[in-house]
C-alpha cells in the first residue's frame, strides 16, 4: 500500500507579512513518526525550526502533541513554531474553537486566537492603524534570570563572541541556559557582527543580546539571540528568549506589559505581558502562511 503523504505548511510567525517574522514548517502527522524521520525532514526544510503535530484524540478537549526540531537537534521549548503550529490549526479550521492545548517536552502550553480588534489599544502607539485579523496568545513558563559569575577567561571568550563590542550587563537564563548579554544602545544591537565560531566555544544554548528601545520607536527594548550550536546562526525571531527576555525587562522597566522588537534582518514583533503570581509569560504576535504542500517520502 502506498504511504499517505504528511500535509505540512510553511508560516512566518511574529509578523503579517511575508518573509519577514521567523518561518517554520508545521507538519500535521496522522500517525507517530519515527524520531529519526523527524530529524531528517527538519533537515531537509533546513528552518531554524520545523514542527510536528499529532491529535491526541484521548482528550475531551482541543489537545494535539507538538515537537520542535532545529536542523541537528530536538528542543524543549520554541516559541515562534508554536505560534506558527497554533496559525495553522486555527487558519484550516482542525480546532473548533478559540483555544488549543498543545502537549510538548515543556507541559502543557495553551493557545489562543484573539481578534486583533482587542489589540487596539497596544498598537496604537505603533502606527495608528486599526489592525485586521487575528493575533495568537501563547500561555509560555517564564524563564529565570541567574547571576553570572564574572570570571576573567569568561568576559575574554564573551568579548570575542561580540567581536570586542563594549557590554553592561552578563546574565545566565534558567532553565534554558542562555547567555543573557546588556549592549549599550538599539544600535549596537542591530550593527553588532558577532563571531559565530567564539559564540559556538560558549557554554549553554546560546547568546541573546539585548537594549533598550529608542525613545519614540513604539518599543519598550531590542535583541538578538544566536544559537549556531543548533545549526541556527540567527533566530529570526525567538519566543523562547522573550520568556526569559520579558523576566529581565519588566524588572528593569518596572511594568508587564512590554512591546518588543527583534532585530534580525527578518524582524519581528512580540507583544508580552508577564504574570508574576503565576510565573507565566504570555507572547502574543500575528502569523501568516506562506507554502503548503505534501511530504511524498
């Protein structure tokens, strides 16, 4: 008998338009997959990430298994493919209602769909224009910010990971284990060229490196975040990093409520909001698809 092809759909996420935001191919499995073919399609899409979903028809409400795979390796946790996994459910009409629960390596994470007309007030400051369609709110675990022990070899191998660009700040994430890195200005953090091969010698998942956002921008602050150990030189757009991102930032600024830029040559936006009481990190960001197609193999 013949194979049944595996649909899949490829979405840039955390923006409206195409090309921009970060892409992930979404594939929608009819049965389990062997760990191995999931490695080798993620290879071959070559995305930052490529992810699988699975109904879970045992549960009474809307529920599908999700997993994340970069080119090398499976991940516990990617925002932006959730976001993009969560589009494609919504957008073909497989979930009947306004929320998902997605089962993944990191619990249970909810998404929702909320008409943009609810953003209103959040985007105003952007650009004035009443926004269309629909936004994805992800229910993410807020990420921990830990001290960095200052050790002379390690700020020598972080200044040749920033190509000896000045820094403020060094931070640990937890559990993500990122390093978390203040630049100077917004500018520094778009012109900065980073040296891939020092960043890939560092210990831990990767490097975000992060500002404050110009006065007037519409932005509360910028970042970046590298990961080449993944096969990821640049993430597009990282959720992820904006759990632990959105932690530092609301202790800075005094507020949990934050609106953040990423500064790839993709771009892209998130709007966060932290819940302290609960621990929670709540990313919102709109989502488009681009490519649709059938895996034959």
């Amino acid at each position: 008998m013949e194979a049944k092809g595996v649909r899949y759909c490829v979405v840039d996420a955390f923006t409206d338009s195409p090309f921009k935001g970060n892409p992930a191919a979404v594939c929608l499995l009819e049965e389990e997959k062997k760990d191995e073919w999931m490695q080798a399609v993620a290879r071959e899409f070559n995305f930052s990430q490529t992810c699988y979903l699975t109904r879970d028809s045992d549960s009474s409400v809307p529920r599908f298994r999700l997993r994340w795979f970069t080119p090398v390796a499976e991940v516990t946790l990617c925002g932006h493919a959730t976001l993009a996994a969560a589009h494609f459910l919504f957008s073909l009409g497989l979930v009947g209602s306004d929320a998902v629960d997605l089962l993944t390596l990191s619990g249970i994470l909810t998404a929702k769909r909320i008409p943009a007309s609810e953003m209103v007030d959040s985007l105003s400051s952007q650009n004035g224009n009443v926004p269309h369609g629909f936004f994805i709110e992800l229910n993410f675990p807020a990420v921990s910010i830990a001290g960095y022990d200052r050790i002379a070899n390690e700020e020598l191998c972080l200044s040749k990971c920033l190509n000896g660009a000045s820094f403020n700040e060094i931070h640990r994430t937890t559990p993500l284990d990122d390093l978390l890195v203040l630049l100077p200005s917004a500018t520094a953090v778009t012109e900065l060229e980073p040296d891939l091969d020092e960043v890939r010698k560092c210990n831990g998942r990767g490097l975000i490196v992060t500002a404050v956002a110009p006065i007037g921008s519409g932005f509360d602050f910028f970042s970046r975040f590298f990961a080449p150990k993944f096969g990821i030189n640049e993430d597009p757009v990282c959720g992820s990093a904006h759990c632990a991102l959105a932690s530092y930032w609301s202790k800075k600024l005094g507020k949990t409520d934050l609106i953040a830029y990423q500064a790839s040559p993709r771009s892209g936006i998130l709007h966060l909001h932290l819940d302290k009481t609960n621990n929670r990190v709540f990313l919102r960001g709109k989502a488009i698809s681009v490519m649709e197609g059938t895996l034959l193999v």
